[in-house]
C-alpha cells in the first residue's frame, strides 16, 4: 500500500484532476496528470471500474499497479498528482506487459 501522502483521497481531487488533468491514455491504462509544483511529491490515485471485473480481479489489478509504482517512483519527477483508470482489457495482460504499459504511459505524460 502507498503511504497516505502518496494517495489521492478526496472525491474533489478526483473531480479537480478529472477537469483541469490533461489526459493520456495507453493500452491497459487511462491517466490524468495535474502539475502542482516541483517542490511537492507525486500523489496517486488509482481507479478500477466494474468493467474490469468483480472485485477480486479490481483489488488485483490495483495491487499490481501499486507494486509498479512503488517499484518505480524513484524515478519519476516530482509536483505530480496522478489519477491511473484501469482498462477493461487489463484482465488479458501479464504483469510485465502491464509495468510496461504504465512505464509507456509515464513517459507520455512528462515522468
């Protein structure tokens, strides 16, 4: 699990990402990325709808992708809140095609 100030918590950061966020979108993953400042951490949130499944492949999926970000973050640039929206299509990717995916998608978005 991502620390608490890594994570995005309230429904009106959602919404203030989901309007003002610019969007990019890869082959498993949606993403809306705010710029906040490159003094503060990168914030995460991520999204898994009932098209993706009943809730044991959602938690799955989402887990798949904290371990990503964790494993990953070091990298990344910091002033970043994040909304990651898991695809329906998800269900047909291993876990090295799904890092990649989110790597891909990273680097579109300005990592």
């Amino acid at each position: 699990m991502l620390a608490k100030n890594y994570r995005i918590r309230s429904g009106k950061d959602y919404k203030k990402l989901y309007d003002a966020g610019k969007k990019f979108n890869g082959k498993y993953l949606f993403a809306y990325v705010v710029h906040k400042g490159a003094d503060s951490y990168n914030r995460y949130g991520i999204v898994a709808g009932k098209k993706v499944g009943k809730a044991v492949l959602r938690n799955l999926n989402k887990r798949r992708l904290r371990a990503i970000i964790k494993k990953h973050q070091a990298q990344f640039d910091n002033g970043k809140d994040i909304v990651l929206i898991i695809k329906k299509n998800v269900i047909f990717a291993d876990f090295k095609a799904f890092e990649k995916d989110f790597l891909t998608l990273m680097n579109k978005a300005g990592q």
